[in-house]
C-alpha cells in the first residue's frame, strides 16, 4: 500500500518535465547514479526497466513511445563488480566499480568506477530526427567517477543515507547549460539523498550531474527489489521555452526492477556492520547500538574511576 501511493505521487508530478538524460534504472545505483557499494563476491544482480514518454507532431498532436533498458552485474572478491547495460539500438555497453574503502560508523565508503566502456561516444538509447544517436556536448563513453556514501543512521538516527561524487562523460554537464534548465556550479558534480521512512522503502532526490531526478524503491526481500522514478524536473524551469516537438525535451517516467540471487562461492559471514552495508537486517542494527551503548558506559566508567 505504501508503495502504491508512492507511485501514485511520482505519477502526479509527470506533467511537464525532461529533457535529453539517461533512461533510469539502466545501471547499478540510484535512479541515474552509481553509490560506493559493491555486490559480494559472486552475487549477480539482473536489472530491467521501461521508460516512457510522448512529444507533438507538427500538426500539434501527441505520439508516445517507450525505451527498455537493462542491467548485468557481478560482485567479485567483496571489492568490486563489473557489468553490462544494454540500451536497445544503441547497443552494449560495459560497467566496472572498485570498492576502495568499505563504509564505517564515522566514515563513508569510497569507490571509483567507470560507466558506458563502448567505442560509441553518443552511447545511449534516445536518437535525433535522422535516426542517429542523440548528439551529446559532452562524449558519453568511458564515463569514469569517484563517489562516496554514508549512511547518517548509523550516527545521528536519521533514516538518509548521503551520496556524492564526481565523474565525467555522462556525468558531465555540456557548456551550454541553458539547454539543460539549470546550471550545474561544477561541471560533473553528481549527489543524491535516500530516504527511508519505512526499513523496505526508499525515497531518492538525485542530481545526476546534468538532471534533477526523484524517484522511489520498494525492497520486497533480499532478492527482489522494485522502483519508480521522474527524470530531469529542472525542466519545469524552462517554461515555454521547452520545444514540446523535441522528444529530448519531453515527459520520461521510468520504473525497473532488480532481481539479486547469490552469492555462489566463498559465502562469508561479514561483521555486523559491513553485513548493514549489503542486508536491511534492523535484529543486526540493534546489535550494533547495543555494542556503541555498552561501550559508552564503559568508557564513562572508565573516566570516572581516573584519578
């Protein structure tokens, strides 16, 4: 129920939003950007979404249409993953992200990555008037970045986990900002936020670099996981200046699905913690404060027996 409604308001907002992004879900991440955790060793995930949208003829009235994108990814050794994302016409391309470091109490996690590893520098689904893929400022290819996450709950209580990062391809916002709503202030510069109000439901606000994306998931269990999402609402800015004949410049809602299954060799047993990083599993969470509890009474123990 809850995530019915969420839709319903994700579906709500679709009036008069895009422009020329990535199809969402078409990647391991959020909606539109990767985070700094890895799958373990030999876990695969398997991804697919649909995207649809409409623009006008030139006689005023509305064709619609629809893109299907989808994702493969492996963990290996707990430090990284490699995968491919597949964009229909426009082909194969390849993913990879290392784990650099693992995510603690009072530190985030890093990873660097690399994104659309493929010759064709316009990689992506979308195409222009003649049928070629859509001329982007920037070369889409080859898109390497260095992100970070953390997961406020684990210090402060707060349901948010923080995403930021930096890359460049199509993370990359191209010169001529004014085509794109708003102004990125760096170039590259790519954030998000994911909210959770219930342990299997998330709420994402994201920057992708070049778009304003808002989205939502719905974990079913470990295996399964199902999302939603509107891409680019800095187009709402744009007002009449949007070209409604530009299918770049029109309406894309999004939902996908992921399926998980594994991990087939080396299963390990992580620490508490590092185990939070890969299962919603709050029995291990209350372990965890349990632990940090203890310790400050022991700690203030400790303290006060210092002469």
């Amino acid at each position: 129920m809850k995530f019915a409604l969420i839709l319903f308001f994700i579906a709500g907002i679709t009036v008069s939003v895009s422009n020329a992004g990535s199809l969402p879900f078409s990647r391991s991440g959020l909606i539109d950007t990767p985070t700094a955790t890895v799958l373990q060793h030999t876990q695969i995930t398997i991804g697919g979404s649909i995207t649809a949208f409409s623009y006008e003829l030139a006689d005023s009235t509305s064709e619609s249409d629809f893109a299907i994108g989808g994702h493969l990814e492996i963990g290996l050794f707990n430090r990284a993953q490699i995968g491919a994302t597949w964009l229909g016409d426009a082909g194969i391309s390849g993913n990879v992200r290392v784990l650099v470091f693992r995510e603690r109490i009072n530190t985030p996690a890093l990873a660097v990555g690399c994104q659309n590893i493929i010759g064709e520098k316009n990689y992506e689904f979308f195409k222009d008037s003649d049928d070629s893929l859509y001329q982007y400022d920037e070369d889409q290819n080859f898109a390497a970045y260095i992100v970070m996450t953390k997961n406020l709950d684990y210090i402060f209580g707060v349901p948010v986990e923080v995403n930021l990062g930096y890359g460049i391809g199509r993370f990359k916002q191209g010169e001529n900002a004014d085509e794109d709503g708003i102004s990125n202030p760096v170039r590259g510069l790519f954030g998000a936020l994911s909210i959770h109000p219930a342990h299997n439901v998330s709420i994402i606000i994201e920057w992708d670099g070049r778009d304003a994306n808002l989205g939502a998931s719905y974990t079913m269990n470990r295996n399964v996981r199902f999302m939603a999402a509107v891409a680019e609402l800095e187009q709402l800015s744009r007002g009449s200046d949007r070209n409604r004949m530009d299918v770049m410049q029109n309406v894309k809602f999004s939902i996908g699905f992921e399926f998980t299954i594994g991990p087939f060799l080396n299963r390990t047993t992580l620490e508490p913690f590092e185990q939070l990083g890969h299962d919603v599993d709050y029995e291990l969470l209350k372990q965890l404060e349990e632990i940090r509890s203890h310790a400050k009474e022991d700690i203030e123990e400790f303290e006060d027996d210092i002469p």
